[in-house]
C-alpha cells in the first residue's frame, strides 16, 4: 500500500566511507575531512563555579576554530581496556627481560583488567574541509569537491596544509586536541560498520585495499532496529534522535545539566554485557546573519500562531507563546552584542545489546533517564538506516528534521568530552576509575620526583575506609617496578603487605622497630661524623639522648653530652663510635652531673624500645637493603604519649617510644638516601598517631621538603585530615591527594581544600556516602575523579585484609 504522507525529509543513497586515511585526515565521496582527538576532561567532581567558567572558555574556543556555516561531525564511541595490551606495555619497561615475580604480577593485573571489562571512550572532531563555506571561513584557496576517481593520496596531500592549521588551532584551545591517528580513525570507521575491530592498518596512510578491508561488513536495517554482524556474532543496535528542538528545554543549570557526559548504562541484569551509549553529532555553527534569519523567520512564525491562538481567549496570545517570544529575542540581543553563538546540530544516541529484549529494555532505560532532564527522545521506525547511516565516519546527515538550533555553549555544556579522567596511561593496575568515564586507575607515586614536582602523597579517611590497604597495594607496585620502599606500621596490622611482596618475588625485610639488634640503629653506625650538609652522626646521637631525657633533666644535660658525644666522634676507629660509648664516656667522667646522667642513660638502654638505639652494638648489626624492595618495620605505638599529654607529662616508656620513632625516621631517610639510582618511598601509614606532637610533624616536614632533590617520595595515611592540613606548608607539598569516607563535616571540607576543589554540600555527602575502598583521587595533573582501589586477585585481597578476626572455633565465645 502507498504511504498517504512521507514521514521525514530523508537521503536514502548509498552509505559513503573514506578511500583513504592519515594522520587527521580523511578523504572519499563524502568529502575531506580534518580530525582531531579530544582527551577526556575531569569534569566529575568539579564544582558548580568552576564547571560553568570552563563551559564558558570551551565555547568561546570552538566559536573561534569551527568554521562558520561548515559541516562539523563529534564522534563519541567506546571500546574496551585489554588486558594483554596491558601487559605488553608493562613488560617492555624491564629492559634485560622481565624477572619472574614482576611477570606474575604482571599477570594477575592482566587477568583482572579482562575481568572487569571496563569501556575506554574516544571522542573525535572532524570539519570538513572541502565544504563550499570552508573555502571563505577556512582559507582562500579554492578546494573542488572530493572525487572517488582522483587520486586518494594526491588528495591528502592537498589538504593535508589546511588541515593542519586547524589542528594547531584546536591544540592551542581548552580541550587540548590532537590530530587524530591513523589506528584511531580507522578503529572509529570499522566500529561504525563492524561494532567489532579485530584488525587495523598499522602504516601511515590507509589506502584502498585496506579501506576496503576495514569496510566489510553485514548490516541488516529493519523498521526499529538494526542487525550487525559481527566478529562474536549479531548485534542489535537502535538509533534514538530528539524530538524537542533546542533542548534542553530550560536553561541550562551545571553541574547537573551536562546531557552527554555520563553514557555509560546502567544494565538491570547484572549478567548482561554493557554497552555504553555511543553518540553521533553533526552540526554547523553558523554566523551571525544566518543565526538572524533563523530567529528573525521563528519570532514572525510565533507571531502567526499567537495571532491564530489569540482568537476567542480574550485576544491574549497563550502565556507559553509570550514566553518563546521572550526567549528568541533576548537571544536575538545577544547574538547583536556578540555573546552568544548559535549552531545548527543532529545528535544522534546509538544503542547496542546482545538481543532484541535487552535493546528493548536498554531503550526504555535511556528514554527515562533522559525524560528526567526535559529531553525527549523518540526511537525513530522507519528511519533506522538513515539515522545510522549518519553517524559513519565519511558519511553525511541523512535526515534533517530533527535540527536542534541553539547556542554553542549548550552544546558545549553537555561535555561530550568530559568525565573522570585520573592517574597515568602506564604503570601498575591499582584500581579503577568508577565516574562516568570508566577505566583502569594505574599510578606511578615515585615519577613525581624526576617530574621535578613535589613528592608526598597523601591518603585520607577515617578508620575502615579502605586507606591503609590502599597504601599496601601501592608500596607493592612501587616495590615491584623497582623502587625502595620503606613501610612504618605504628598500628601493627598491615603485615599482610609482606605477605603479598614475597609472593611475587620482592626482596624483603620485616623487622620489629623494639626487637632488632642492640645498637643497630645507631647514628654512628651509618651516619659520617662531621658531615658538612645534612645532619652528621654527632646531631643525631645528641637529639636521641636528649629526647630520651625528662624535660628538666635534658634541659640541664645538653652540654655534658654534647662534650661525650665529641669525644666519642674523635675516637679514630669507627667500629669504636656508638652512642652506646657516649653513655660510657659520661659513666666514667670525673664530674659527678656527668656520672649520674650517664647511669640514667645506661639503665634507661636496657629498655627494649632504646637497646636498639642506645644498646651495646652487636657483633653484626642489622643494615636496610639499599636495593629494590620491601622493608616493613613494625613500631611500638602502643607506648606513644597521650594526645593531649604536654612532654613534661610523658612517662618514661612514651619518652623511649617517641625517641625510638625519631631514631626509625633518622635511619629510614638517612639510608633511603644512600640508595642512589632508583626511586625511594617512605611510606607512613596512621600518621595522625605522630602528627599531634611536634617531632612528628618536623619529620614529616623533612621528607616532604627535601624527597625531590634525593629522588625519595612519601606517601602519608591518615584519619586526622585536619591535623595534616595544620602541618605549615605540606598543603603545598601535596603531589597526590586520595580522599575517602569520612562522616565528620569538617573532615570532609579539610579534605576539598587538599583536593583544590570547593568544599559544597555535594563534595560533603559524597565523601560520607562512598564504600570501603573508593575515594576521591586528584593526580599530578590536578585532574580529579573518583577511583577504587582493587585488590586484584582473592589471594591478595586475603592477605590484606586488616579486619581483626575472631576465633569461631573457641568454646567460650557465645555466637
């Protein structure tokens, strides 16, 4: 039966694809092309203000670089983070061949990024530039329109000088653009045509035959969908396109209005695959005269109905008409004034899913989040193929009923090119990126050192948020990839972490800060004596003797050790120096202040928290590694002075502690800095057990201040973010800051202020609603984006566990 009306004014010819590709280009029957990457913006977690000014800057740029009245084409499409890609990459870092431990590791990274099938966004940006308006808004020289019998090459090369303009100019805007690859445009072409891309031309230019290759394909149009046959069988995909014209219908309000940020789906059966929703826009920003004849032809239509409307009710044209009125033209004085820029855009939403029910309920899925924020978007029957057909790369718009006409910045404000990007492109796997751009989170702390940027890392959150063991899973990392790693447990429940670096080979060392050997950690047994820059041994040994003193009696004291401690450091052999000899050099003085000091201090060096200080130097002492690897040292804390104790109150075992921590800093450092060659971390987990006196957070200080210049990084956990943002200057030491659940209000604002982001009610109740293990991660780059830290493999997960367990096999325990 003939269809009595033509539903959409619609192109029905042949689908065009390019005869040739390079790097940011593209050529074919639909006309040459320049094309540029965009990377992903964190855009996440950014605040109201700062979301609205970088929307602003963005639309301001594209207004300068996208020709007026030009055909411009964006490109959002997803595929997936492997796995063995993964692998290869990690494993050509080890340069003489990968040693076994790291091999394993490499593996079990491998195995899970595979199993968490996580989606990798590309968003790309192409204007044509053989357009007939491209040869007044782009250059003036004289382009013919593309022909497929000319030379495909000869083509490129033609535009190839233009093209590169344009790619300079995008590089220099907000979005920091690149000239699209050969691999990217070509995967973005048999995605379009295969959904799945088992091969891609590794070369320079593509060709004919390899355009060929990647154009093969099945497609099968049917009145609501489309059937694709793949490489794992068919697929189901469903174009949507809008039926509201300038959407969104309201202004639009950020963050909150950002219509294409977040396309990843949410799938109600746990066991289906998800499909992110992938996006086709193709659009012209126009100019000015043309935007006016547009507004000028809409406000006579508005008065045509508001005349026709006005009849029989009063002669007062309907409230919604007056206000469409209103609209276009304060939108008219703004183009006038030259604020605003109007484009002329077809977005199309594609819907892909393993079966007819699962597009089903995918579609009903998309249609309700977006009836949500006023847009409405429509299934399109019978326009399937065309719809489709316009979102290829090289094609053209197929059907133009569905323009939306409104300004840049809406356009612009939806982010297509925002997100949550965070951390590195290589390194090791530690988590995953859980916003609305999904993706490994990989982090190399110790790189901030050769960046020449500053060096401590910081990991907040109250107890039970997941902080310390993501501090383990990073010591490993570093441990594995080569570094030094030095790791001070002062709550003693982190030793699962030695566990998991002996099961992939890292050389340890696990040692109990009060049980070493007597005298071993000694300053005059690693430190020089004399030294010019840098504390010498002689320092060292004076402030420990002092520290391990009541207050009334250091005070005192200071010049009788300080005369031992130099007669000591004059002693020419070096095996004779210890601070264990000061102490006998004051025994057996002369003068009676002198005996009696050293009598206190020989008994107070029989206490198991000073013997390894102050002790009678064994005949081998323990030394730390200087190569890579893991050592874990598990301190005393349960003797650590009240909070709010003043020093003359402390008791004679907080004294020892306090004095034995101040010796582990000393000899970690100090020793870190001996190690040359390769990176250096000392890492500090419950640090707000130290920070609250004032020998803790000069030792913090130390490192933070002066780890760049010795290649040495540290890494900070603590429950006390307050405390830390006290510590004078380190907010401005800060590299990275990882912030996870806190419940207290002013935790949370301590916490945005180290993150650089405003502390608003939002920032708050996310930080109080996020589960164990996420946080919110702000990297090198200032890019900040919420992550969950992974622990790969059960095995790991099992031996970093620092729930306290129970015996459920003891009689006496009642359930």
């Amino acid at each position: 039966m003939m269809s009595l009306f033509r539903s959409a004014r619609r192109d029905g010819g042949p689908l065009s694809t390019p005869s040739a590709l390079t790097r940011g280009l593209s050529t074919g029957p639909g006309g040459g092309w320049a094309w540029c990457t965009l990377p992903t913006r964190s855009t996440d977690e950014l605040g109201a203000e700062r979301l609205r000014s970088l929307t602003a800057e963005g639309a301001a740029d594209l207004r300068q670089v996208l020709p007026k009245d030009v055909e411009w084409h964006i490109k959002v499409q997803w595929s997936r983070y492997s796995g063995a890609e993964h692998y290869a990459r990690e494993a050509a870092k080890w340069a003489h061949g990968i040693p076994p431990g790291a091999e394993e590791y490499l593996r079990v990274q491998a195995t899970r990024l595979d199993r968490l099938n996580l989606p990798r966004r590309q968003v790309l940006l192409g204007v044509r530039l053989d357009d007939p308006a491209a040869r007044r808004s782009v250059s003036s020289r004289v382009l013919a329109s593309s022909d497929t019998t000319r030379d495909a090459a000869a083509r490129l090369d033609e535009l190839a000088p233009l093209a590169a303009k344009w790619h300079a100019r995008m590089a220099a805007t907000s979005f920091a653009a690149y000239p699209s690859t050969v691999t990217e445009l070509a995967w973005a072409l048999r995605r379009d045509l295969r959904r799945t891309v088992a091969w891609l031309p590794d070369g320079p230019l593509a060709g004919a035959g390899q355009l060929a290759r990647l154009r093969s394909g099945e497609v099968h149009v049917h009145p609501d969908h489309l059937r694709i046959q793949t490489d794992d069988g068919v697929r189901f995909l469903r174009a949507l396109t809008s039926t509201v014209t300038g959407f969104p219908a309201s202004s639009m309000t950020l963050p909150g209005g950002e219509w294409l940020r977040d396309l990843v789906s949410v799938e109600d059966d746990p066991d289906a695959t998800s499909y992110p929703l992938e996006v086709s826009i193709r659009g012209r920003s126009l100019s000015a005269a043309r935007a006016h004849r547009r507004i000028s032809n809409a406000l006579k239509l508005l008065k045509e109905q508001g005349r026709e409307a006005a009849h029989g009710v009063a002669e007062e044209p309907p409230e919604a008409i007056l206000e469409a009125r209103e609209a276009l033209m304060q939108r008219q004085a703004e183009l006038s004034d030259g604020s605003v820029s109007m484009v002329e855009d077809n977005p199309i939403w594609l819907l892909e899913a393993d079966t007819l029910e699962a597009l089903e309920r995918r579609t009903q899925q998309t249609l309700d989040a977006y009836s949500a924020r006023r847009i409405e978007l429509w299934p399109a029957e019978n326009l399937q193929g065309e719809l489709w057909r316009s979102t290829v790369l090289g094609d053209r718009l197929r059907v133009g009923d569905f323009a939306q006409f409104r300004p840049l910045g809406t356009l612009v404000g939806s982010w297509f090119h925002g997100g949550s990007a965070v951390g590195e492109d290589s390194g090791p796997l530690l988590g995953q990126n859980i916003g609305s751009t999904p993706g490994p989170y990989r982090a190399r702390f110790t790189d901030s050192a050769q960046l020449g940027q500053p060096v401590t890392s910081a990991f907040l959150g109250q107890t039970g948020s997941g902080k310390s063991t993501a501090l383990m899973l990073t010591a490993i990392a570093e441990a594995r990839y080569g570094a030094w790693v030095f790791l001070l447990d002062m709550k003693g429940d982190l030793p699962g972490c030695v566990e998991v670096a002996r099961m992939f080979d890292i050389p340890t060392l696990a040692l109990e800060a009060d049980a070493v050997t007597s005298g071993s950690m000694c300053p005059f047994g690693y430190m020089p004596v004399g030294a010019k820059s840098g504390m010498s041994a002689e320092q060292a040994v004076i402030d420990l003797l002092l520290m391990a003193l009541r207050r009334s009696l250091a005070d005192a004291s200071e010049p009788l050790i300080r005369r031992a401690v130099q007669t000591v450091a004059d002693y020419p052999e070096a095996a004779d120096r210890s601070t264990y000899q000061v102490i006998e050099v004051l025994r057996h003085s002369t003068d009676p202040a002198a005996q009696a000091l050293g009598s206190e201090l020989r008994d107070l060096s029989t206490d198991p928290a000073f013997r390894p200080v102050a002790g009678r130097p064994a005949a081998q002492r323990h030394a730390l590694p200087t190569e890579p690897g893991l050592v874990y040292m598990r301190f005393p804390g349960e003797f650590l002075p009240n909070r709010d104790a003043h020093r003359d109150e402390w008791t004679p075992s907080n004294r020892l502690t306090m004095t034995l921590l101040r010796a582990t800093f000393i000899y970690a450092t100090y020793m870190a800095n001996r190690v040359k060659g390769i990176p250096k971390v000392v890492a500090l987990p419950e640090l707000h057990r130290i920070t609250a006196y004032d020998v803790g957070k000069s030792m913090v200080k130390e490192v933070a201040l002066m780890g760049r210049a010795l290649d040495t990084s540290q890494i900070l956990d603590t429950q006390a973010c307050l405390e830390l943002e006290g510590i004078d200057g380190l907010a401005d030491q800060l590299s990275c800051v990882l912030a996870f659940h806190v419940q207290r209000p002013e935790e949370a604002e301590a916490q945005a202020r180290l993150l650089g982001r405003e502390a608003d009610p939002q920032f708050i109740a996310g930080q109080q609603r996020l589960a164990k293990g996420e946080c919110i991660a702000r990297d090198r780059q200032n890019r900040i984006a919420p992550v969950y830290f992974d622990r790969l493999a059960a095995e790991i997960a099992e031996a970093l566990d620092t729930t306290a367990k129970r015996d459920t096999d003891r009689e006496d325990l009642a359930g």
